[in-house]
C-alpha cells in the first residue's frame, strides 16, 4: 500500500477539511524535502505542519534507511516505543575542530550558520555533512538552503540544496538562542581538507 505524504503533512484529505487518519501500518517514509508542492504555500506546506510528520514518527521505533541531499528515507523497525532518528541536535557549545570558513546571505536571518563538518565519503560517494547554526530568535520561518561548498585547493566545487532539519525538525522548531546541529548528507566523494568552504544563501518558503 503506498499513502501520500502531503495527506499526513497536511493532516486532512486533498481539497477538503476532513481530517486523514495516521495509517496504523508505514513500514517507510520517504521525503523529497525539495518537493515544491508539498513545500509551498498556498499548497499543503503550513509552519505548523511538521508536528503532522513527527506524531506519525510516534507510533514505534524508527532508522534512516538512506538520506542523501533533498531525499530521506526512515524505516520503521519496530512498533513499540517512541524512537526518532535524530537529525538535528540542540547544542550547549560548538564542538571543538569545526570548519569555519562559511559565508551566509543574508546575514540577518533567524537562523545563523557558524561552521560545519565535512567527513570522508561513503563508498557511494556520499559525505556526511553537518550544519552548525545559532537560531537568533523566535520565528516561525522556514528555508530552503542553497549550498556552495568549494575545495580551492583541488578547485572542486558542488551546489546544491537542502533543507535544514529535512522538514521534520524545521527551523522554527528550534529554541530560540540554540545552537543546532544539522545532519545531512551531500554527493562529495572526495577527501576534504581544512581550507573546504561552505557558503549559503537562505530563501523562506514561499
């Protein structure tokens, strides 16, 4: 059986103010986080309608079965619990080592970035990239993130896209004052060093 995730995200029914019931049985959910008609406004996308994607998360215990740049995959293992993979992690301070070589327009967003990490590729070529941001303050403000990430001294570049917290724990979900950490996972199949720059341009949904 395969259910629409804008059914859950919005939590009612297509053209309609009747209220969709949470499946009792998801084995896997699947989120193009990049998805312009489910995050839009004026669509189904509402500031609030996370909390749709985490009460369905609820119901059991859940893993990442994949996650690379727009696209997430979480698998469900059991049905007890209450287990969420989580993505995002609130911070008392930075950890030590962090790559700070980052830019950021406009600077006056509600979320800051302060540095990132960026490990060793997978051997599909993926890397694990985590996002260091401050929330400045409370919002209900959600983006989209287009990432310019540089190697000068190979000359090695990558543009993409992401979403910070990949629509589950979204911006305005963070405390404010928090520093966040943000797990994602980007196409960089190769070694990084320390002069990687990461340079990002926020845009609110529309």
């Amino acid at each position: 059986e395969l259910y629409s995730l804008h059914h859950i995200y919005s939590g009612r029914y297509t053209l309609s103010t009747i209220p969709y019931p949470i499946p009792k049985k998801i084995d896997y959910l699947v989120i193009d986080t990049q998805d312009r008609l489910t995050f839009r406004s004026g669509a189904f996308y509402t500031p609030r309608n996370y909390l749709n994607l985490q009460a369905m998360l609820s119901r059991g215990t859940w893993e990442i079965a994949g996650q690379a740049e727009e696209l997430v995959s979480l698998r469900k293992v059991s049905e007890d619990g209450n287990g969420l993979p989580l993505l995002v992690n609130v911070l008392e301070s930075l950890p030590p080592g962090i790559n700070s070589n980052v830019t950021q327009n406009p600077p006056d967003a509600d979320i800051r970035i302060l540095g990132f990490a960026l490990s060793a590729p997978d051997a599909a070529g993926i890397s694990p990239l985590v996002i260091y941001w401050r929330k400045q303050r409370d919002s209900l403000n959600d983006y989209n993130v287009h990432v310019a990430l540089s190697q000068p001294s190979s000359g090695l570049n990558r543009l993409t896209t992401l979403a910070p917290g990949v629509r589950i724990w979204p911006p305005q979900s963070w405390p404010a004052n928090a520093i966040v950490a943000d797990r994602q996972r980007i196409f960089w199949p190769f070694k990084p060093d320390p002069g990687t720059r990461l340079s990002v341009l926020l845009t609110p949904l529309p």
